[in-house]
C-alpha cells in the first residue's frame, strides 16, 4: 500500500485517481479536510475497496505512525500543504505549521517505521517530497529557466516553508539515510482546481458575469502543467527516481497571465458564448498586485526525461481546452466548493471587486 497525503486536494485527488484508475496498489489517503479538501473530487471511488480515506493532519505523530504499521506501507507521496501564495501572505502561520511542522513530522514518523523494517521491505520504502518551482525564487526575463541546481531564494511566505521543507527533507537523507526523492514542479491546472487560483478563478468568474482580476499589469509568468503530467511525472520518480535525487518538472509552457487570461477568454467565447455577444475579455481588469510578486518562474525538466524518459503528453492548448470543457460540465462542482468561507476570501483578497 501507499499513503498519499493531501489527496483530497487538487493534484493529490487527481494523483489518487490516476493512481487507482491505473490499477496500481490500494491507496490510504490522509487529509485534513481544510477549505481546499473536498471528499467530492473522490467521490467515483465511493465503492472502491483499493481506496482508504483518513480524515487527519500529517502533524499527528500518533495517527502517521499507526497508519504507517497498520497498512505496512511501501511508499509515502506527500502532498498535504497549505498551497495559496495570497493566503500565506494574510495568514502564515497554517503554512509553517502544516508544510514545515507536518513534513517533519512525517519525516520522523517515517525514519522511525523505516528504522524498524528489514529485507526487501527496507530497501522498497519510499518518502517521495512533492514541492514547487517557486522555492528558487524568481527569474528575469533573459535568465535560463531553472535547474535543479538553482540556489533556493523563496520570496513568499508560501514558497519559504516549502522551501523549509525540501531542505528537512534533504536532511533526513543526509544525516538519516532516509530513501527520499524530492519533485519540484511549476504551475499546474486542470479538473478540481480550487477557484482561488487564476484558471479556475477566471472562468469561475467570466460564467458569472464577474471581474477577471489581473494583479499587476499581468505580465508575470508561469510555466503551465497539465496535472495528468505532473501526476505522471510523480509516479515515474516513485518508480524509477534514483534515491537522494531531486527532479525538476515542467510544461515548457511560459505564458504571461494576459495572455493565459485571453486564452480562456477565447475557448469560453468559442464553447459558450456570452448573451450579449460580446467577448469575455470585456472582463478583465487590473487589480493591485501580489505583494512581492515572482516575476517569472520557468523549469528546466531535462533531467528527469533525459534520466527517467518522463516527458508531458499535453500541450497548453490541449490541456486548456480539456480544462474549459471540465468546468464547463461540472459547473455544479464548482458552486459546491464557492461556500459561505470561499466568499469571505473572495471579499478580503478582492475587496469587493470579485
Ligand atoms: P491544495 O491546496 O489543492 O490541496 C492541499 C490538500 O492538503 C488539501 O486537500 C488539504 O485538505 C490538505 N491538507 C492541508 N493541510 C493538511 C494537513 N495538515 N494534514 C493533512 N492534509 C492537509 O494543493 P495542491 O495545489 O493540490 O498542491 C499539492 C501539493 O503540490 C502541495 O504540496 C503544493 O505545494 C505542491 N505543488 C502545487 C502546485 C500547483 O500548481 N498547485 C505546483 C507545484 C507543487
Ligand atoms: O509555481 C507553482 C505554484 O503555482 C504552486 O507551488 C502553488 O501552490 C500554486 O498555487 C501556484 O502558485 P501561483 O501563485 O503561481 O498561482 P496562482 O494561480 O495564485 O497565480 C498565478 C499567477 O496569476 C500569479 O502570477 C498571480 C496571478 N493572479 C492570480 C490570481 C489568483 C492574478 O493575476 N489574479 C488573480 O486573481
């Protein structure tokens, strides 16, 4: 069995399904449930005997090490985090809380269960760090995208406890021997996307007649994933990642938000065309920016398909037009997870704009 934590989140739901659909082994998936975990993204594996959900915080040494026997786990992916860049700006102390505190946790409940295994089991056991490009900071516009070699310079409070993280995670190697491999992968989209986040935020938005904001002028950029990819990605690391290694994951995507923003615009003008005829790009409009906004992120992925032969299978116009269409035919989905407390945030990022 594996232990997916944070698998009732966007990647970690769509990690889960992948997985299971793939026919690969039972799954025991620890999530806490905060406001970007929802039981309705696994819903399709209800009756799924291979899928194992525990309500909990990775911060409970308690309940990580008795999962951990109980289900004689192989390998552990660990996605459970606090993941919004703007919320660690309001609020940071979740952040240090669950992305460094809860990783050190499972760390150290992890040595302790790895400690005591033998034999084949020991040298099969995993901890596999899923973390983000934006620990390396930020790039100018002429600079070469990252590598795994890039020195850390995280500039939120977000990409600073993540950052935290990879390097607790490098310690239980260094010192422990503990077998981990650590991911670090650029922006991600795709089905089950919290709409706090842009793509989601924006066609949320544009279908309700509301302002699309664009922090700043919108010329920031970001190397977009398709999260089947990164998905893909991660389960090729488990399986054929050398120990120790950290592996860079990318789209080769660079857009700026404009223009990430225009795309959909173009594909819901196309899809679902507003009443009055008009385009959703009447829409958009600027708002103030992103305290210490990252200029742009972009992520050399050559090693992992040179090493690993990963490489993605969805390009930025596939993988955008399959995302309109999900939300399009799970607009339920989406008013689901817009509750009382999405609404508030809504109000206090936006201030009465959205
Ligand atoms: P998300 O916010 O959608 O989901 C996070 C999940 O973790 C939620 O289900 C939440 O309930 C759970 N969780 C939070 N605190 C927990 C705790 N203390 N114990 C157990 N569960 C807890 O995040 P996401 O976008 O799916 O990101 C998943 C991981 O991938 C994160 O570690 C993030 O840093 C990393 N990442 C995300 C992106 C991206 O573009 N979204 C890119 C690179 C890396
Ligand atoms: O790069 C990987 C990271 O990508 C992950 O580690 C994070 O967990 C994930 O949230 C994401 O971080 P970003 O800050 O890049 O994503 P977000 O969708 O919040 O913003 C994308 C860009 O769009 C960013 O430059 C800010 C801008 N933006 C965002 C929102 C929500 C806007 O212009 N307007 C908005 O309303």
């Amino acid at each position: 069995m594996i232990l997916v934590t944070g698998g009732a989140g966007f990647i970690g739901s769509n990690f889960v399904l992948d997985w299971l659909g793939g026919g690969l082994e039972p799954v025991v998936n620890l999530d806490k449930l905060t406001y970007a975990g929802n039981l309705e993204n696994l819903q399709s594996l209800a009756k799924n005997k291979n899928h194992i959900f525990v309500r909990g915080d990775i911060a409970d040494s308690e309940l990580v090490s008795s999962l951990l026997n109980q289900h004689k786990i192989r390998a552990v992916v660990n996605f459970a985090a606090e993941s919004h860049v703007d919320r660690s700006i309001h609020g940071p102390i979740d952040f240090i809380q669950t992305n460094v505190m809860g990783t050190f946790n499972l760390l150290e409940c992890c040595r302790k269960y790895w400690g005591a295994l033998s034999g084949l089991d020991k040298e099969r056991f995993r901890f596999l760090h899923v973390s983000t490009d934006e620990v390396f900071g930020s790039l100018a516009r002429d600079e070469p995208a990252f590598t795994e070699n890039h020195r850390y310079e995280p500039n939120s409070p977000y990409s600073a406890s993540k950052a935290a993280s990879d390097h607790l995670v490098r310690a239980w190697l260094h010192t422990y021997g503990m077998p981990v491999l650590t991911t670090n992968c650029s922006n991600n989209y795709g089905p089950y996307h919290f709409p706090e986040k842009l793509i989601p935020l924006v066609i949320h938005n544009a279908l309700k007649g509301k302002p699309l904001p664009i922090y700043g002028d919108g010329q920031q950029i970001r190397d977009w994933l398709y999260v089947s990819d990164h998905c893909s990605a991660i389960r090729c690391v488990l399986e054929k990642g050398v120990l120790g290694e950290t592996y860079n994951i990318g789209g080769c995507n660079e857009k700026a938000n404009l223009d990430v923003v225009h795309t959909i615009c173009d594909l819901l003008d196309a899809q679902k065309p507003r009443a009055d005829g008009r385009s959703y790009k009447d829409q958009i409009t600027f708002v103030t920016d992103r305290p210490g906004h990252d200029k742009r992120y972009a992520m050399d992925a050559s090693k992992i398909e040179r090493e690993l032969g990963w490489r993605p299978a969805q390009t930025f116009e596939s993988g955008m037009a399959q995302t309109v269409q999900w939300y399009l035919a799970n607009e339920q989905w989406t008013e689901n997870v817009t509750s009382g407390a999405y609404r508030e945030w809504v109000e206090k990022q936006y201030v009465g704009a959205a």
